[in-house]
C-alpha cells in the first residue's frame, strides 16, 4: 500500500512540474508574439478548452437519456 501512494505521489509531481513548465513556455511564446494580448486571450482559452470537454460530455449523457413521462 505504501509504494502505491509512492508511486502515485511521483506522478502527481512529475505531471505538476511538467504542466508547470509547459504552461510558462506556452506563455512566453503568446508574450513574445502577441505582449500582453496574447497572454490575456491564453489566460482565457486555456481554462476554457477543459469548459468546452466537459460540457460536451454532458451533452452527449443527456441525448443518451431516455425520457420517460411521469404519469
């Protein structure tokens, strides 16, 4: 049980650290094209890409619904 959360706290950092890393690259390549614009409009998108996943996948669970009248 112990090497298990071992293992999985490993993950948690190493993805932690590299999603660190890649965000702060993404950032400087928008500051450099765009200043603060394309940072502003990053800040932005990033957070929404996951919105735009999960209310998707909510849309795709409510058509598999069935709709059944109360009577």
């Amino acid at each position: 049980m112990t090497a298990s959360r071992g293992r999985a706290n490993s993950l948690y950092v190493l993805f932690y650290y590299l999603g660190g890393s890649i965000g702060i690259t993404i950032s400087g390549y928008a500051y450099t094209f765009a200043r603060w614009y394309g940072t502003a409009v990053l800040g932005v998108l990033i957070p929404a890409i996951p919105l735009w996943a999960g209310i998707t996948e909510m849309r795709k669970e409510n058509a598999n619904r069935v709709y059944v009248p109360k009577l």
